[in-house]
C-alpha cells in the first residue's frame, strides 16, 4: 500500500472518530459545576419520598420570597400546564409529573427544616444561587436579632402543578403548595412579639423548581419562592 493510501485511510478514521464523539455529547450531554447531588435527592426518578405527618413540635420558619422573570411561554392549545409538561417530556423522557410531585412535598419538608434550623449546608444543595443568599441573608439577620421564630407545620395538602415550560434546555415547573401552620415570633426574652400559638394559619407557597434536561444528574433546584397569602 502506497503513502497516499494509507494517509487517506488515517484520514478516514480520524472523520469516523470525531463523528462518533460528537454523538455521544449529543446524546450524553454535558455536565458543569452546578451538577453536584446531595446526599438526598427528593426528585431521584423512582424513590418513594417520606410519607410522614410532620410532627406538632417541629419547627419551621416562614421563607423568604424570590422572584424570577420569564419569557411569555407560547403553548399549543387550551391548556398551558399539560403543553408545557409535555414539551419537557419531549426533552426529558424520564420526567413524571406524579414522582416530581412526590419530590416536591419532600423537599418542601426538607427545605423549610433546614431553614429553620439555619442548616446552610442542606439548603445549598437544595437552592439556586440567588434564592440559596435569600435564605442565608434571612438567617444571619434571625440570629443577629435574637428572634426565635417558632412555625408548627400542622398538614401538607397534595402539592399542585401550576405552571410548566421548557426555555431552550432548562425546564421550569412552578407548584402550589397549601399548609396549615401555627407561627410565633419571640424576642430573646421568650416573650411572644407576634402570633399566637392557638392560631393555625393556611398558607399557600408558589414554588419554581428548575432542571437542565440535558444534564445527567436528576436533581431540580428551587429557584423561586412567593405567596399570595
């Protein structure tokens, strides 16, 4: 075999090669430095969350609130939340509505606890950024005020999905979730500022979760928080 053939043949499989390694990216994606899992993942495909009444001691504090902007979604047809949910499908097969669900109640659970309990490193892989330094500003300025936020979480009904929409790779999910709750500030002193601890409240929290469809890793990040009560 001569020089030219051979050079033609290198030339060849070289192509071949590069060919086959763009369709892996294309079909493995691409992971970045926010695809850190935490220990417990409440949206991993096909885990049970906690299925448990919060017990009447356990403490949570009312959250801080974050808003994000969107683009005006363009959905096909009457109902925006089913068109949205099935264009993440398209991009996510592995995306199911009932387990994300799941996954909400669990980490509502897990985020309002930590919140309370000023446990910054949970939240931090619970949180996007902007809504991760909302949190952790509210803490310090609780702990430098000497307050003591007292919040009995009483019930959790089945959360809701609101709003659903794919922006390029990112897929948003907004849920609304209603709970009954008794909240009670005090000062240093233990004396009661505001609330009254016989006073069960319902409130309803409009959560954002956010998730590239393109990553490998499972796990959606809040990062938006309202509500209308």
């Amino acid at each position: 075999m001569n020089e030219g053939s051979q050079l033609l043949d290198i030339l060849l499989f070289a192509a071949i090669a590069a060919f086959l390694v763009l369709r892996l990216r294309n079909v493995l994606g691409r992971r970045t430095g926010h695809d850190s899992r935490p220990e417990f993942d409440p949206f991993k495909q096909k885990q049970e969350a906690p299925q448990r009444s919060a017990p009447e001691d356990e403490k949570i504090i009312p959250l801080p609130s974050h808003t994000r902007r969107t683009q005006e979604a363009n959905f096909d047809g009457n109902d925006p939340v089913s068109a949205g949910i099935t264009q993440i499908r398209l991009a996510d097969g592995n995306f199911d509505p009932e387990a994300f669900l799941k996954g909400a109640h669990a980490a509502f659970e897990m985020i309002v606890s930590a919140f309370a309990k000023g446990d910054k490193d949970t939240l931090r892989n619970l949180l996007a950024d902007d809504v991760y330094n909302d949190f952790s500003r509210a803490i310090d300025e609780r702990q430098e005020e000497g307050h003591r936020l007292e919040t009995t979480l009483v019930s959790i009904h089945e959360p809701e999905i609101i709003e659903a929409e794919l922006q390029d790779r990112t897929a948003f999910v907004t849920v609304k979730l209603v709970s009954e709750q008794i909240n009670v500030t005090r000062d240093s002193e233990n004396r009661i500022i505001e609330g009254d601890p016989s006073d069960v409240v319902r409130l309803t929290d409009i959560w954002t979760f956010a998730r590239n469809t393109r990553s490998r890793d499972p796990n959606w990040a809040l990062v938006a928080t309202s509500s209308p009560n």
